[in-house]
C-alpha cells in the first residue's frame, strides 16, 4: 500500500485479508475504498458482501452480492455467492432456485462447481447433500481456490 496506495489490486487484497481474518469493520471500510477506486470491479462487492453477511447484514450483503454477479457477468461462482447469501438471510427457497439452476448447468461430468454445491447444502442445514456433492467434488478433482483478482470469489 505504501508503493501505490491507489492501486485497485493492493486495496483489495488487504480488504479480503482484514475478511478472512474476521476484521469485518476494517474489510468494509478498505472494500468500500476500493469500490470508489473503481466501481466496476466485481470481487470488491462480492468480498464486501461476504463482509456485511459475518456481521449480520443481510439486506446489505444481498444487494452488493446482486450488484457483484451483475458486474461479474453472471457467472457461476456469483452465482453461488447468491445462493448463500439466500440461506444465510432466511431465504431457502431462493437459495434452492439458484441451487438447483447451477446444479443444471453445471452436470456431469464438469463437476467444477460440486464444492461450492456443498457449501450450500451446508448453509441450508442439508448435511447429506453437502456430504455427496463433497464426494463428487473428490472424485472430479475438483476444489476451489480462494478468491484471486483473475477469478473472482
């Protein structure tokens, strides 16, 4: 940050590292300054998301979760952070829409997507799903990474 603090990248990073150290008040702040650094960059409202929904907010995680899916394109992983998003703020049905959407366009033998469909099994209180799709996960090979700049959470 010292080198270039106006760097979309640096401001991010250090966002996503004050989330994933359970600094929730510090990761809204630096998510929210790289979103006036550039206020079309998509994993900055899905990590902010990620942020408001630790703390408990989840008319706020719900519109940066809409707002980041809808600047990532639509893709899967958006997706998914939709879903969660759903399960965690007592919308179930919603979460098993999007579920079931992603289950569709996302079937064998491409199970890229099985871990994340066992997160939301999880966070829906499904343990036997979860388990399976954790299964399929293993024998597909398939993990995740933790969110990057390239693709995205």
């Amino acid at each position: 940050m010292d080198i270039d603090p106006l760097s979309v990248l640096f401001n991010f990073q250090l966002g996503a590292a004050y989330s994933w150290c359970g600094q929730h008040d510090e990761a809204i702040a630096q998510l929210q300054k790289t979103i006036e650094l550039n206020p079309l960059f998509a994993p900055a409202y899905q990590t902010l998301a990620f942020a408001y929904l630790r703390k408990g907010m989840f008319q706020e995680a719900t519109e940066l979760a809409e707002k980041g899916f809808a600047l990532s394109g639509g893709d899967h992983r958006s997706k998914a952070l939709l879903a969660g998003v759903g399960a965690l703020s007592g919308k179930q049905d919603e979460a098993r829409a999007v579920l079931r959407e992603l289950k569709q366009q996302s079937g064998p033998p491409n199970f890229l997507h099985a871990y994340r469909f066992a997160g939301i099994h999880a966070l829906l209180g499904e343990m036997d799903d979860a388990f399976e799709w954790l299964e399929r996960a293993w024998q597909g090979r398939s993990g995740d990474r933790l969110p990057s700049v390239r693709s995205g959470i």
